[in-house]
C-alpha cells in the first residue's frame, strides 16, 4: 500500500534524528447493528482535525509523539485516550508492528495492536480529530475497497506521477503510512 515511486525513501532505513511516535490499531467487538450485518470487530480511526501541523484532513491511527521514558505501548495508549478517549485500563497490547518512517512528519511510527473485549466510549478530542470511524476488520481485507489514484507530486524541483493506493471506507481515502500498517496488519491476519 506504499505509493510508487517512493524517491530517496527506504522502508528498511530510518534517518538518524527521526522523532519517534506511537500509534496504537485497537480492535474490539463491533456494535450489535454491525454484528447483524456478520462484523466482528472493528478498527478505530480517526479523521484528523483542520488545527494540527501535519496531515490534515487525512486518515490515522490514534497517536503522535512518544514522550521520554515512556515505552512506544505507553505513548500509543496515552495518544488513544487523548485523541478518543479510549480507556487504557480497558486495552490489552498484544503485540508491535513493522516501524514505519513517515519523511513528511519526521516520525518513526511505532504501530500497536491493542484489544479490547468491549466497544470502548469514545470521545473524540474536537480541536485534534474531526471524526472517528470504526472500520470492520473484515472490510480492510475486501479487495474492492482497495483503489488507486495517480496524484501529482514536486520531487527536487521536478512534477512526478505517483501511483497513490488506498482503502476506501466510510467515504474517506485512507492511504500512506496508515494504509501500509493496516495491509500488514491484514497480511498478518490471513497469514
């Protein structure tokens, strides 16, 4: 799910001086309604508000900055329950994904995976995140909500064609960095 061509970029090597963050993927029960409709669990993401630096207007994982001393499962949890009041207490982390170096922000993302037995109460920080989606696990591995699009970026002075994959859920495109950790996340899963 990387965009094509990714010029100077390589996901094996991270730069010296990469400011580290934490995302936490959380999957819990799916509400009733979506159980009726045979979904299991779900996914939590978030639209990301208009105020912040970076990444507007996309689609991420819950998390940001890892702060000193606090270990990346720390960070992800804290970012959770900043960003939609997730619970901590409520979450098991069972296990890291690959890091992903993100040359737009500077981070290292370090994604978690998190389970929680229950839906949680969400409660979304409104100046940080315009909206949470809750996207069902069984969607991200559906090949027809995987779409592509060219978009045109400046590399070195020069205009390129960039190959942009992405899931399209809930009317919203989620591609980069997210994309990328949820189709390993679902490599995983029907490995």
């Amino acid at each position: 799910m990387a965009p094509q061509p990714r010029i100077g970029w390589d996901p094996l090597k991270f730069p010296e001086g990469a400011r580290d963050g934490a995302a936490l993927l959380l999957i819990y029960p799916a509400a009733e309604a979506a159980v009726a409709a045979g979904q299991i669990a779900q996914v939590a993401l978030t639209v990301r508000g208009a105020g912040l630096r970076n990444h507007t207007g996309q689609v991420s994982l819950p998390g940001g900055r890892v702060e000193p001393g606090e270990t990346f499962e720390a960070a992800a949890l804290r970012e959770a329950q900043e960003e939609i009041g997730v619970d901590p207490s409520i979450v098991e982390t069972i296990g890291r994904l690959t890091p992903l170096h993100i040359p737009v922000s500077g981070f290292l993302l370090h994604p978690i995976v998190g389970f929680a037995s229950m839906r949680p109460a969400f409660q979304r920080a409104e100046w940080e995140v315009a909206r949470i989606i809750e996207a069902p696990v069984s969607l991200l591995s559906n090949p027809a909500v995987v779409k592509r699009e060219i978009r045109a970026r400046v590399v070195k002075g020069q205009s390129i064609d960039v190959d942009v994959p992405f899931f399209d859920i809930d009317g919203e495109k989620v591609w980069g960095a997210t994309a990328m950790v949820l189709a390993e996340f679902c490599a995983i899963l029907t490995s």
